[in-house]
C-alpha cells in the first residue's frame, strides 16, 4: 500500500509529538513504547490514522476524531496523572522510578 508507515515512521512521529508538545516518551524500560508504536502502526496501515494503540476503532476518523493520537484527552491526562492512557506521552519531569499505575478512561462511554 501506497501510504503504508513502517515503525520507524511512526517512532519519527510520536518523537516529533512529544517535543512539539514538551512530554517525553515511555522510557520503553519493559517494551512498552514497542508495543504502543507497534500498535499505532497496525491501526495507522489498516483504518488510515493513528487510533490509539490501546482503545478500540469505528474505523471511521470522524467516529474515532478524539482518539487520534495525540488523543483530545492526553492534555488533561498529562497534566492531572503525568502521563496519557496508554503511557506513550509523560510529562517532562515524570518520574520513572515509580511504578505507572493505570489511569481511569476519561473518554465518555461509547458503544461499539
Ligand atoms: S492515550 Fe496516549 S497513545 Fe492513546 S491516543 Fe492518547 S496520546 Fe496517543
């Protein structure tokens, strides 16, 4: 496919967000941000954007608008938990000494 990413793209991509931004990437300690960029570019080659790597798809960008990553709700998340859903994107002075426990989904409820 012609608009195909490879994982470097993406990985070019989400480094590009996270110093447009000011947030730092998952130091990847666990295999974290492979995994995350791996799914970001599994969705980006088969609905055509980057969906967030851990919630599902309408496969419909309008549908899914708000959870094209950067997500509309990694701002807040960041600011509040330090870090976004996933924890691909972490303030800048996160602390990754302490464990990321998981955050609570602050996307409104919706039914596949
Ligand atoms: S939660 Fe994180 S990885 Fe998922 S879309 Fe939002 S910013 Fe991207």
């Amino acid at each position: 496919m012609k608009n195909e990413k490879t994982l470097e793209d993406t990985k070019e991509y989400v480094k590009r967000v996270a110093s447009t931004r000011g947030w730092i990437l998952h130091n990847n300690e666990d295999n974290t941000l492979d995994m995350l960029v791996d799914g970001l570019t599994r969705y980006f080659n088969n609905v055509g954007y980057y969906n967030c790597p851990c919630r599902d798809t309408f496969e419909d960008f309008k549908m899914d608008r708000d959870i094209v990553c950067p997500c509309d709700y990694a701002e807040p998340d960041i600011a509040e938990f330090g870090r976004c859903y996933c924890a691909l994107y972490f303030d800048s002075k996160f602390d990754f000494s302490e464990s990321i426990e998981m955050i609570q989904e602050r996307r409104p409820d919706i039914d596949y």
